[in-house]
DNA sequence: GTCTATACCTTGATAGAC
DNA sequence: GTCTATCAAGGTATAGAC
C-alpha cells in the first residue's frame, strides 16, 4: 500500500475513533464513518475486511497514541511523583469529552465486554499499561512491590468511576474532586 | 388492561431487562426480545409504542427493584454503620453478573449518555438515590452534611470504577479488594 | 486503488385477520 | 387482546466498472 493508501486508512480509522467514541460501536455505522471522513463507504473493504477489524485498528490506533503520551511524560518528568501527578490529571485534559462521552478506555470496553467481540482483549490492554505505569510511579516512590500493585488498582478504579460519574451526571466535578483528592493523596505518600 | 395483559406486559419488561443488561440497548433487537419471552414481536406494540418507551419501561423497573432492595436494608437495619455496610456490599451478591455483564447502571447510563436518549435522566437518578442513601449513612454515623456528601460521591466513586474494571479484566477481585477496603473506611469512621 | 451500484439481511414498526 | 404477514429503512458486505 502506498503513502496516499495510508493516508486514506488513517483517515477511516480516525473518522471510526471519533464515532465509536461520541456514539458507541454498534451504533456507529459505516454510513457514518463515511459522511465524516468524506469516502465511500464501499472503499472501506479494500483497506478492512469486517466492521470488526476496522474496530481493532482502531483501538491499535488508540493503544499507539496513549504510549506516545506516556512516552513524553516519562521522558519531561524523571521523577516519580511528579510523573504520577501528570498521569492521573489526564482525564481533566480532555474534562469537556469525558463529561460528553465518558472515558474512551471505560466506555468501549464496558460495550464490547457485554458481547464477546475479539477487540476487548485490546482495550483492556489500555487498562493494563495504564496499571503498570501508575504501579511503576508508586514503586518509584517507595512502595514495595505488593503495596504498590494494591494502591495502583485503587487509583485507576477511581479515576474510572469518577469519569463515569462525570459522564452520567454530565457534570465535570466528580472529576476534578476525585482527581484533587488523588493529588493530595500522592503527595502525602 | 386486565390481569392476563399486566402479565404479558411484565414479561417483555423482565426478557427486555435482561437482554438490554447482558448485550446493550442498540444490540437488543425486538427478535431477541421476542425469543426471550416466547412471545411474537408483533405483540409489543400493543404495549409499548416504541423501542424507546419500553426502555423507559425497563428502567423504572429497575428503579423500583433498587428501591425495594433499599427499604429492605432500612427496615433490618437500623444503624447506620451497619446499614452502609449492607449498601456497599449490594454489588458482591451478584458478582458472577457484574464480571460478565457489568454495573447494570453504570454500563446502560454509560450507553445512553453517548446518544441524548430520553432514558438517560431516568437511568441517572438511580445514581441519584443510590448516593443519597448513602450520604443518610454517614450523616446518620455523625458525618456533617458537606463531608457526608463529599464521602457518599467518593464511595459511590469507588464502587463504580470497582464494578467497571471487574468487567473489563473479567475478574471479581477488582470489586473484592475495592468493597473489603469500603468495609475497613467504613468502620474506621 | 477508487468509485457506484446493489445484493441480502435485520431492524423497528404497521396492517389487518381472528 | 393476540397473532401472522409484511412494510420501508438502514445495516454490513460484495461485484464489477473504471
């Protein structure tokens, strides 16, 4: 495939993530998708075979750029606690879409989770390297292995109830108070 | 409507409850429905208009249920502490389902909240009562009314990320640690 | 590689016999 | 009240011209 097929693939997989984000998986059709990105639908099979692979390299797509995020606050903050404050205050980057269309890891998984489509391995994937990363800040910081892993869990279930909560309730406090409060909390360990 | 048609009526309510749990409210088709409670499709108009109005249906089903489930604790329990104990170990009872199915609030507000389904506002205040009981536990324990409130958001917080990852990872234990360490605050209180 | 046209199925919803 | 038959619309996916 050449540089303007990739460019095209780019463009179905971001017009697909934007969708699937705002209105869900199943309710997101190729209809849609096409409208968005301005193609034919029918152009859609030379580059997926099924609506589900186009499902997974979307949240390939997605898996790349939390890494790449990742990636630049582990190279801009060396020290652990600071690298922690960075990671948990991500939600309250994006505080306007959480409250729209909740937590983009959060809601897709619980939709594809319900049915047994091949893609939830993937996005729990996203759950796990985000795990890892807070549980590496934590031991960075001091905890030992076991405490580490423990608080880590209790970080991340926080940060997904609260943009729930957010998303639910359409009201962007339940984030900013939990995320406060899990401020507070890092820099007392 | 008679005895017979209130029935009937309850039955597409329990099949529709059931199905939109375990698949989503778009990947619930009125087939399934159909199936379900061994009835023909057809005969669902006579009871609900739309697809909508039986979602609507469905929810206040589920408030109701909620409510009943909450008296219950208020009558056996009159003390406070040992009333939010109960509250937050709710979701434990039915462990097996919320790690194959998830929060059966927290995944259909999460599905609604995308598309501005009417559904969503009823869905939502299901939240609602759950965090106003649990804020009438702690200020009932000696908790002034802000700090109650502040504290009924953080457990309802936790209790729904718990139940999200639990599904995610299809592992109870996420809402095992997150409940057993609930239980400690609440007696450390 | 890109596009149009369309096949084929399932969806929510309706009509009308009984 | 209950059922069968069917509708129009929209879904994914395919065929084939260019």
């Amino acid at each position: 495939m050449g540089r303007k097929g990739e460019e095209n693939r780019q463009r179905i997989v971001d017009a697909a993530n934007t969708l699937i984000y705002r209105k869900g998986f199943t309710a997101t059709s190729f209809a849609d998708i096409a409208e968005t990105c301005g193609m034919p639908k029918g152009n859609f099979y030379f580059y997926f075979r099924t609506k589900e692979d186009l499902l997974d390299a979307v949240v390939k797509d997605r898996m790349k750029r939390m890494a790449v995020h990742l990636d630049k606050i582990y190279q801009d903050f060396p020290d652990p606690r600071l690298r922690l404050h960075r990671i948990v205050n991500a939600p309250l980057l994006d505080r306007h879409e959480v409250v729209q269309f909740g937590c983009p890891i959060g809601t897709l998984s619980a939709e594809l989770g319900k049915q047994s489509k091949t893609g939830i391995n993937a996005i729990t994937s996203m759950f796990t390297v985000l795990l890892l990363s807070i549980r590496h800040c934590l031991e960075g910081m001091g905890l030992n292995h076991d405490e580490a892993e423990r608080q880590a869990r209790h970080v991340l279930t926080s940060l997904q109830g609260a943009a729930n909560l957010s998303h639910a309730f359409k009201d962007g406090n339940w984030l900013e108070a939990e995320i406060q409060s899990l401020h507070e909390w890092i820099d007392a360990q």
